[in-house]
C-alpha cells in the first residue's frame, strides 16, 4: 500500500462510554468560562467535524471577547488540555471497531499510519490513551487543532509530516472519517475519504459529501476499502 493514510479521532477510532455531555466538551465549557467568566458556552457549539481553534474561537465570542486573537485562542486550548486530564477520569473513551488489529495491519501493508484530527495534540494523546490505543500511532505523524482553524490546512500539514516515510513522493492520501466536514477537507486537499458513520451522521451523507467508500468500522472491511481506492 503506497499511501498516507490520516485517522479522525472522535467517531471514527474513539467513542465515549456514557451519554450525555462529554468530557472534551465540559472540559472546552469550564476553559471559556476560565476565559470569559461565562458558563456553559459549549452548549452552543457544534462539535461534529470542527478544529479546537474553531471552537476556541466561537465560544470566546460567544463570551464576548471580539475578534479573539491567537493568545487568547491558545490559552483558552491551554486551559482546555488541563480540564480533560482531569474529567476524562470520569468519563472513558473506548476504541471503536478493531483498531488494535487492524492498524498494524495496514501499516504491514506499506500505509504510513497518521493523524488528521481537529483535536489538538495533547487532547488527542489524552482521548487516545484514555482508550487503550495510543500505542498504535506516532503523534509526529498528523496534522492536529493547533495547526490550522481550517480542517484542510490541519490536514495538509499531518500530510507534510507523513509524506518523507512513504514509499514513495507521489503517495496516494486517504482520509478517513466520520462527518462531512472530514470528507469536504479531504477533496480541498486532493485526498479521498472513506468514511465511518458516527452519531445522526449516515452513509448516504457521508457518500453525498464526495466519500470514495462508506464501511461501518475500523475492520478488516476498511483495508478491503483501502485496497479498492488504490
């Protein structure tokens, strides 16, 4: 397999254990209320497919802060890192599908194995590890929130730093994940995506946003999938 191949996180290799408010969502709730003095301003945002510098920004002006700067959006970030080591505790992240197999297995097959998540990195080490699968990636492989408000620009940066470690300069990239958003990203950047519904996100939709392949899960059904975009 000459290819990059950058995983979403939420939805795609992670999900929660309980429902409701999650942890990466109190824990954004509790750093703009550090922020602003304001409570509760996550409940306003959406979160499905969005970058950590895209939601700092919308929940400082949600608390009145005008045109936030790049300080003020790292700081809220900052604060946000040190919530979710703390109520992430309460609140477990589980690997979806068979990661733990399937992985290693496409890295066997030639794949550079990375990131393309709107997570930044230290929320993206912390949700992974909470899971039980931090161990299957190189955190310097990916492009993660810090690096781009924009999903494409987080995207064509995790590429940059995947693209010396494949076979060859010309690698084919493959996105998978489980919103539009992360299909809209991929097409901006020339990749193709295979997409994994999650949530009130369906197949079709996934398909409709311009996704190469829709499969249920990270399963022996994604490197059949990776296989046919290749």
């Amino acid at each position: 397999m000459n290819c990059i191949l950058l995983f979403d996180i939420d939805g795609t290799l992670v999900s929660r254990s309980s429902t409701g408010r999650s942890a990466g969502v109190r824990a954004m709730s509790q750093a703009a209320y550090d922020m602003t003095g304001k409570p509760n301003l996550a409940d306003g945002i959406s979160f499905a497919g969005a970058t950590d510098l895209d939601v700092a920004r919308q929940l400082l002006e949600l608390g009145g802060v005008t045109s936030p700067t790049d300080t003020q959006k790292n700081q809220l970030l900052e604060y946000y890192v040190n919530h979710i080591h703390q109520l992430i505790e309460e609140d477990a992240y589980v690997a979806l599908g068979t990661p733990r197999t399937v992985i290693p297995a496409l890295a066997s097959l030639g794949a550079v194995i990375g990131l393309g998540t709107g997570n930044v990195r230290k929320g993206a080490e912390c949700k992974l590890n909470n899971a039980g699968i931090a161990d299957l990636f190189q955190f310097e492989l990916g492009g993660y929130g810090e690096d781009g408000e924009v999903r494409a620009d987080l995207l064509r940066i995790g590429v940059k730093r995947c693209r010396p470690y494949a076979q060859t300069p010309n690698a084919s990239v493959i996105v998978v994940g489980d919103t539009p958003r992360d299909v809209e990203a991929a097409l901006t950047i020339g990749a193709k995506c295979i997409g994994i519904p999650a949530g009130t996100i369906t197949a079709n939709d996934l398909y409709r946003a311009g996704a190469v392949h829709v499969v249920k899960e990270i399963s022996h059904e994604l490197i059949d999938a990776v296989k046919a975009v290749l």
